[in-house]
C-alpha cells in the first residue's frame, strides 16, 4: 500500500479542515488519521479554540447523528460550521477534544486573530464556501 503525501499542518494548503477528500485517500480508499493525532500537542488557548469551534454558525446537511467512530458520543451528520473564511465538519470540535486530533497552525493562528470570537454574521452563501472540490488551488 503505497502512503499518499498528506499536506503538513504547518502549511495546510485549504480553507477546509476535519473531512477528507478523495485526494487525501490512499489507493484503498483509506485515510491515515493516525497522521494528525497528537496527544502531546501544546495548543495555546485550546479551551478557547474547541469552543470557537463549537460556537459558529452551523448549516445542517441531515437532521441525524451518527456514532463517533471511535467513543459511543453521537455526533451531527453532515453538519459544518463556516466563518466566513474556513470551513469544518462540526464534529471536528469533539475529535479535538475528545481524540487529540491537532489543527492546522494556520487555523489555530485564524482563530486566535478573530479572538475567539466567531462571526456575527456569515457573508457568503452554501455553494460559496470553500468546499474540497473548490478549493484545491486555494
Ligand atoms: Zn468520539
């Protein structure tokens, strides 16, 4: 099984963070998340980072959960949160809280500059937000 070359989360080349494209799989279908899992990492202020996380606007795909993967918690399915710059699942919080999953410095440092604080008001539609498909050059 040949090893895709996952994009460093020093430098994470999208504006989307937490799903995985077909272009991060391996030839399987399989996606090493084992690559950005840290229990170790130190995060400043990541108290404040899960709850900004938390806290954004959200646009429901489906009215369902689904079971985390990996703990028995339910999570919402095709849900993601936007702030009018990056885009994530919105179970992403629970995995970095909960499975030591580590964020993109370039979102952690996003973040921190909006201090915490997410937006009053999303400024761009759906179809607008960058989605994987959209954003490969981003
Ligand atoms: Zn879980």
């Amino acid at each position: 099984m040949t090893k895709k070359h996952l994009p460093s989360l020093k430098k994470w080349p999208y504006k989307w963070y937490g799903f995985w494209p077909p272009e991060l799989l391996d030839e399987n279908g399989n996606f090493d998340i084992e690559y950005y899992r840290n229990e170790n990492w130190q995060c400043p202020n990541k108290d404040q980072i899960i709850k900004y996380l938390k806290s954004c606007n959200a646009v429901a795909g489906q009215a369902s959960n689904i079971k985390c993967p990996e703990c028995d918690i339910m999570l919402p399915r095709a849900s993601y949160s936007y702030d009018n710059v990056w885009l994530w699942p919105d179970q992403l919080a629970h995995e970095v809280e909960a499975h030591n999953i580590v964020l993109p410095d370039n979102f952690v440092e996003h973040i921190t500059k909006n201090n915490f604080t997410p937006p009053s008001r999303i400024l761009h539609r759906n179809h607008e937000w960058p989605w994987p498909d959209s954003s490969k050059n981003a």
